[in-house]
C-alpha cells in the first residue's frame, strides 16, 4: 500500500497491472489511490481457462471482474484489458470475441500483448484487414525493448504490443 504513495511522490502517471485478485479490497481500503490506471490481465475470454493458465481459482470470474471495473472507474481509475497470451490461446478469429468482452466488462481499451513482432501473425492478420478497411493506425509508441500500434474497432481501443524483453529482464526504462 505505500508503494503506490511513495511512488506518487515522484512520478506523474503510477499504472497498475493486477490479475484482480485483492483489487477491490484495495480500491475500498485506498492503499491503491495513487494510481490513476489499471491494467486487469486476462489469459482468455473464458473464466475456467483463465483460471487453468493462472493455475489458481482465486482469479476474478466474469461478473466479479464487471463489478471490479465499475467500481475502478467510480474511484476515477481508467481500466483496459491486459491481454497477455499467445495466440493458441484466443485464436486466429477471435479478436472480435476480444471486443464483445471488453465491451460487456465497460472497458473500452485492450492490450494484446506478444513477445516479439515476429511471432503474432494474428495481430498482422488483423492489421492488414484494417489496412484493406482503410483504417489507419490512431497511434504508435515504443521504448528501447517494445513497440505499440493502436487501432480503434468497432469503438474500442486495440493496442498490438510487441516487446522483444520484460522491463524487468532488462531494469526500469
């Protein structure tokens, strides 16, 4: 819980990423207050596959995790979806299953997350049809290790990020 104040002390924007396991008991108890967004990672749309690749039943189901980002937002937090898996886990076709979800969750912006540019056709997939749609990409943004494309579909934010290393493989960037 100090974490989040001490770090408010010297940074502008503290984000959280959190699996939502104890995130409602923080945003009543205020230990997360500094914090202004919020990063839920999800392995699949599908709550006993989520569970399976987080190997604990402890993670937040569909309803909880709805209720969980109601709630972030009244206490003025932004929340997206963290997608953090490869795509045998949710499939060639099935970004606008991706949209659908966030939607049903209140969340209007999701990160697809992949560990190299060249390893996610699907993302590429994606962005061609985009390309052939006419859309355009809103954005792109990138560090030493990463790159991010966003898009805007079907009125959710899709951010494509590549990272070739973890921060932490390589220390604070």
């Amino acid at each position: 819980p100090a974490a989040a104040f001490m770090l408010s002390q010297r940074f502008d924007k503290i984000v959280l990423t959190t699996n939502g396991v104890n995130l409602v008991k923080c945003l009543l108890d205020g230990s997360i207050d500094p914090v202004k967004h919020i990063n839920i990672s999800r392995h699949a749309i599908d709550d006993s596959l989520n569970q399976d690749v987080f190997k604990t039943t402890s993670i937040p189901g569909r309803d909880d995790l709805a209720k969980m980002i109601a709630l972030a937002e009244m206490h003025g937090k932004d929340v997206r979806l963290n997608v953090v898996s490869g795509e045998e886990m949710y499939g060639r076709e099935h970004l606008l299953d991706w949209v659908e979800f966030a939607h049903s969750m209140g969340v209007n912006t999701i990160s697809f997350r992949t560990d190299s540019e060249l390893v996610l056709d699907f993302v590429h997939e994606y962005e061609q049809r985009f390309i052939r749609e006419g859309r355009k990409t809103t954005h792109e943004t990138g560090c030493p290790v990463c790159i991010s494309r966003w898009y805007s579909y079907h009125g959710v934010n899709l951010a494509f990020k590549y990272s070739m290393t973890e921060p932490t493989d390589v220390g604070p960037y």
